[in-house]
C-alpha cells in the first residue's frame, strides 16, 4: 500500500472514531466501552455527568471502579466467565445494578451490555441509565398506596359509623326498657328474686351484646397490617357476619355461605382479608341496589390441592365489557360518592399475600369476584 493510500485510510479511520464520539456523545444515555480485561476504552458525556468523573480520569482504569462491592469485587469474574464460556449473566439481558459516583455516594442504575467482536479481541459496550428519580417515585407510589390505604379504612370506619348508632341502639334500647321493667318490679312488690334475675341477666346479655360490637370494630380498625398468621377462612367469612348485618338490616337482600368443609389454613392478615372481604359485599349490595335479578348474595370457599378460593357473586348489573379492565384501576369509580379505591386495595392486599383477586360475569347475570390465595405448605 502506498504511503499515501494509508494517510488517505488512517484519516477515513479518524473521522469515523471522531463520528462515532460525537454519536455516543450526543445519547442521554452514559454509554461505556472496556476492553475484554475491563479497562475502559471510551466514556461518553453522559458517563462524565451520571458517575461525576472525566474521562481522562477514567481512561485505561478498570470499570470495576464505577461498581460498589458486591459487584467491584465479581465483575473480573464476570468477564473471564464469559471470554471463555460464552455464558452471559448480564451480556444482552440487562438488569439493574448500583454505580458508584466518583464522590462515594451509589445509586440505583438499569445496565444493558452488548459485547463486539474486533478482529480477534472482544470489545464491551455498556449502556446505563440513572433510575435513582424512577425509584424514587416508585417508593413515594408505594408509600402513597399505604396511606391511601389507611385513608380507605377510616373512610369505610366513617361510613360503618352511622350504621354503628344504628346497631348500638338496639342493644342500648333494651337495657334502658329491662332497667325501667326492673324498677317498676320494685315499686310493685311481689316480684321473686328469680324474676329479677332473670330480668339481670337480660340486661347483662345485651351489654356484652353491645361490647361485642365495638371490640370487632375497634380490632377491624386497629390491626390492619398485621402479622400473617394461619388463618381459617371459613371462621374468617363467618366472623364478618357481625359487621355485615348492619348493612344488610337497610337492604332487601340476604347473604348466603356455601362454604367448603375442612379447608386448610392460609397465611393471612386477619383483618386485611376481612377488609377485602368487607369490600367486596358492599360493593355487591350497591351494585344490587342499582338493578337486582334476585336477592341473595353469595359467599362461597373452597380449595383445590395448593389453593384457597373465595367466590362472592351477585345479581346485580355485572360489569360491562368495557369497565372490565379499569376496574381495579384506583380512583375508577361509576358512583357519585364513590372513592374508587376499593378494588385497587383489594387486589393489592391480595397480592401482597401472593394470591390475586379477579372478576367475571355470572352465565346468568351478576358479577363474582373470586380471591385466591396460596396454602402454607408445611415443610
Ligand atoms: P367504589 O366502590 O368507590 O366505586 P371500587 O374500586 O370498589 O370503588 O369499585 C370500582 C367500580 O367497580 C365501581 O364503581 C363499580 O362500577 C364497579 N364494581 C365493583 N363491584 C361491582 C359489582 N359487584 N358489580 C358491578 N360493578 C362493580
């Protein structure tokens, strides 16, 4: 080749490296390259400003630098395991890793390498973007869920609490006429102590009735975000009687159990599961309320060999083709007082136990939401 053929291609190679600099300079990406030893070869713009270093700081090092332990101390193993076996653990997958930042802070970055084949040595180009602000709203999401789950809790707190003058009343009404009978009984003599004993234990029946009351509303407030214990579901569904018959007294429907016998126990939150549960009813009677092709709604369990189910179905209007996906979405809601956080929770908390909560329409009308939720296997 003559001499000046090779200034003519070593120019052509130039331009292209000053080309492909200015490319990998121009993306909002930090994009690296290292040598199949590690050290790093190129370092664009967007590295200089996400890991705080030049690149004349950087040039020839290793890019283990860039890593916090554990990573630092295993990235030379990484390369060596994959110049000789061809096995990538991170090589066109990507996945997310911490960066060190030249001033010793990490953050949180997602990494995708792509390896180039240059004559008979490998080149590495990694591609890495800061996600401390995606993780950072990520957690803020997740706290804002669980405090808008409080806020759903006290919400259906307030709501329970007319309905709780309510049930009060009754209770209360009694004592005060068995007290009033008790004193006519002694301004009329006559009465057998029996008579007034039994009288007693009337109003002391009615006092624990009314106690009873509050210590399930009291626990119901109290305990969400409880410790997971075995759980009974069926002793779950039934407890959630008590706290249902106050809705059920100002609707014309009833709520019927078809409950499996011997289910096993489920690791659950108590009360959470009550709460979905809760939930679940409440929005059967209001959807019932809205149209009804009967009266009854029903709740049912059952299990299969690794599985809990809890079926409660309805004769309302079911839920239209095009609600079916937004309806756990939070904040959709199709009533005017409505918060439309329910189902979101729901599916939430079922989630957070490794089960799923879903909803169909019923063959013959009505809606049947079905939670789910994993047996404890016992080791
Ligand atoms: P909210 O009850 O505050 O509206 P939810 O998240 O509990 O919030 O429910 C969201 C929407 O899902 C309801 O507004 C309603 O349109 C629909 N929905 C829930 N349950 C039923 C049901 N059993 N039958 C028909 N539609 C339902």
């Amino acid at each position: 080749m003559t001499s000046s053929r090779t200034t003519e291609l070593k120019a052509q190679i130039r331009d292209a490296e000053a080309r492909y600099d200015a490319l990998l300079d121009a993306a909002v990406d930090a994009i690296i390259q290292i040598d199949a030893n590690g050290h790093i070869e190129r370092f664009n713009h967007a590295a200089e400003r996400i890991f705080g270093y030049r690149f004349d700081e950087v040039k020839g090092q290793n890019v283990k630098m860039l890593m916090p332990q554990p990573y630092q101390g295993e990235h030379d193993g990484y390369i060596k395991h994959y110049v000789d076996t061809g096995q990538a653990r991170i090589i066109g997958i990507g996945r997310e890793v911490k960066g060190l930042h030249k001033d010793g802070h990490t953050f949180p970055i997602e990494l995708s390498v792509g390896d180039v084949q240059e004559g008979d040595h490998k080149i590495f180009v990694g591609i890495i973007r800061d996600i401390s602000e995606r993780k950072l709203v990520e957690k803020e999401a997740a706290e804002l869920r669980e405090s808008l789950a409080h806020v759903a809790r006290v919400g259906s707190m307030g709501e329970m609490a007319s309905g709780l003058a309510h049930e009060l009343n009754q209770p209360l009404t009694a004592i005060a006429s068995y007290a009033r009978a008790s004193k006519r009984m002694l301004e009329q003599p006559g009465a057998t102590p029996a008579q007034y004993a039994q009288t007693l234990e009337k109003i002391a029946d009615q006092a624990e009735r009314a106690g009873e009351i509050i210590r399930r509303l009291r626990g119901f407030l109290r305990r969400s975000g409880g410790p997971r214990e075995a759980q009974d579901c069926n002793a779950i569904i039934r407890e959630l009687l008590t706290l249902l018959e106050i809705d059920f007294r100002e609707h014309p429907f009833r709520l019927r159990l078809e409950l499996g016998k011997l289910l096993p126990m489920v690791a659950a939150d108590r009360i959470q599961l009550q709460q979905v549960l809760l939930n679940l009813v409440r929005n059967a009677i209001d959807a019932m309320s809205e149209f009804s092709s009967g009266n009854e709604i029903v709740i049912s369990s059952s299990a299969d060999e690794d599985t809990i189910m809890i079926s409660i179905s309805d004769c309302g209007p079911g839920i239209s083709e095009d609600k079916a996906d937004l309806i756990f979405e939070p904040f959709f809601t199709t009533k005017c007082n409505g918060m439309g956080m329910g189902l979101a929770l729901c599916k939430t908390i079922m989630r957070a136990h490794g089960g799923d909560l879903t909803a169909t329409n019923k063959p013959e009308g009505g809606a049947c939401f079905m939670l789910r939720l994993p047996i404890e296997k016992t080791a």
